[in-house]
C-alpha cells in the first residue's frame, strides 16, 4: 500500500500559526510524513510561512476545518446558507495556499448544530447543492474534499459510512470523497471491514483515532480488522491521527475532552507512529 502518515495539530492548537514552527519540526524529526492544520481564518502570509517552512524540511500538508452555526449549510435561512459556500470557497483557497490538495472535516453541516427532528429531505438538498458548488470551486484549485461522517453527538446529516456514500454519489463530483474516520465509524458504523467494503470506491481520506481519542490501540477501536480492511482494498492515500488532549481549551468543548488518554503528546505521536508502521507491514494487528 501507498500510505502517507500524518498527525492533526488539533491535539495541540485550533489555530496554527508560525509559533507552532517547532513542533511541526518535532513531528518531522519524529518520522511524521506530513502534518494536518486546521484552518482558521488564517492570514496569507502566516499560511505562506508555514507552507514554505514544511517545504524547507520535507513535510506535506492536509488541511481541515469546520463550518460554524453562521454559516450553516443546512439552515432554512437562504442568507446563512449563501455565507457557507463563502465559507467553504475562503477555507479553499487557505488550503491552496497552505500547499494542502486536501481539505477534510464535517463540512456538510454546521458542528454541533442540531434542529430537534431527524433530517429533513430539504436540508439534504441543500447540503448537496451546496457540496456541488463548493467542490467544484476546490476542483479548480486541485483541492480534494473529504466529508467526514461524525458521530450523532456532534451531527445528524451524516453519520455513518453509508450515509456519506450517499452523499458522495449525489454530489457526483471525482474531487469528494469520504473521510473515514475510525472514532465516528466505531461508534456508528458496523464492522470496519463492511463499512470499508461498502466505500471503498468512495473513501479518499482516513483518520485514526481512538475511541477514548488518546494513544492508538489502547482504546476500543478494532484497529486490527481496520489495518486489514484497508489492505484488501488496496487503500492509497493519507492515514492521519487525529488525538485531542486538554492543552488545547478551544476543543475542550467542541470534543468534549475531559481528560487526557495518554502520558504526552510526544508519546502519543511516537507510538500512534510505531503503531500504524507496524500494523501496514503485517496488514493487520
């Protein structure tokens, strides 16, 4: 398989800026092939810095981010839903800046915004039409997008693998894909080898994470069924940890972290890293 491994610096801050230089050299050093950055507004020129300074060293860069209640894709306000394509074209352009040809996240809907009610046929409409629109402006920037299924805590548009497909196949765009993401997927989904079956045409992002959201394999998350799905389809692509600890406050909330589930980030990237190593040369644990 033709894997790239990265780590989300979510685990550390929400907003990353030239100050965090180094410890993205720390990640590098530590064998990491590329980082994840959330994008938050972002200047240009602090995105230029962190671009050229990752180029300096060698380390690639996928992008995330979320879509917040004024710019909510899915709401009934014409006005709020025309605000997220602006939205979602701005964090586009970061991500092309960034030197990112992939832009990930639960972009379909706004984090943690809930109507009450099962979803509705209209904001399913309106989450693809926006998609469609917003992917084809990440198409002719190179920009890949991956729709992340999150749990039913943190959305009710998508929550399960199939449900992403779903979505996917409605966009119809080459440039959308599913995130799988094995901390929503272990709490929504069936087996990793038949929600992985099911997508495996489809899915163009993945991230590892825990079900406690610390170090890999010392949680519940089936990453041994996981590692094998993967290599039977032949995945090609980015595996990204995705971990969240409390020296981040902004995710404290937005998370919901409470404690941490593991001794140090630095232990935790170095072993999230042995461990994937390790379970791609057996193809599973």
């Amino acid at each position: 398989m033709n894997i790239k491994i990265g780590m989300n610096l979510l685990l550390w801050a929400v907003e990353i800026t030239p100050k965090h230089l180094p410890l993205i050299e720390m990640l590098k050093n530590t064998g990491f092939d590329g980082v994840e950055i959330p994008l938050v507004d972002g200047k240009l020129q602090q995105l230029g810095l962190l671009a050229n300074a990752c180029d300096d060293i060698g380390l690639e860069r996928t992008a995330s981010m979320f879509m917040t209640p004024e710019a909510n894709p899915i709401s009934s306000d014409v006005r709020v839903r025309s605000a997220a394509l602006d939205h979602l074209k701005q964090r586009v352009d970061d991500a092309y800046n960034l030197g990112a040809n992939m832009l990930v996240g639960g972009i379909y809907q706004a984090h943690k915004y809930f109507s009450g009610a099962a979803p509705t046929q209209a904001e399913w409409q309106w989450s693809r039409d926006f998609l469609r629109a917003g992917g084809d402006y990440a198409r002719s920037a190179g920009v890949h997008l991956g729709l992340e299924f999150l749990n039913r805590f943190e959305a009710y548009l998508i929550n399960t693998s199939a449900e992403a497909k779903r979505m996917i196949d409605d966009v119809g765009l080459p440039n959308v894909g599913v995130l799988y993401d094995t901390h929503h997927s272990n709490l929504e989904d069936p087996t990793p080898t038949l929600a992985l079956e099911s997508i495996k045409s489809s899915v163009n992002h993945i991230h590892l994470s825990e079900s406690h959201r610390g170090t890999l394999g010392s949680g519940q998350v089936n990453f041994g069924e996981t590692f094998l799905a993967l290599h039977k389809m032949d995945y090609k692509g980015w595996v990204v940890i995705e971990a969240f600890g409390m020296a981040n406050p902004d995710i404290i909330p937005a998370a919901n972290i409470w404690r941490n589930a593991f001794e140090s980030e630095e232990q935790l990237c170095r072993d999230g890293l042995e461990f994937i190593k390790q379970n791609l040369s057996r193809g599973s644990a």
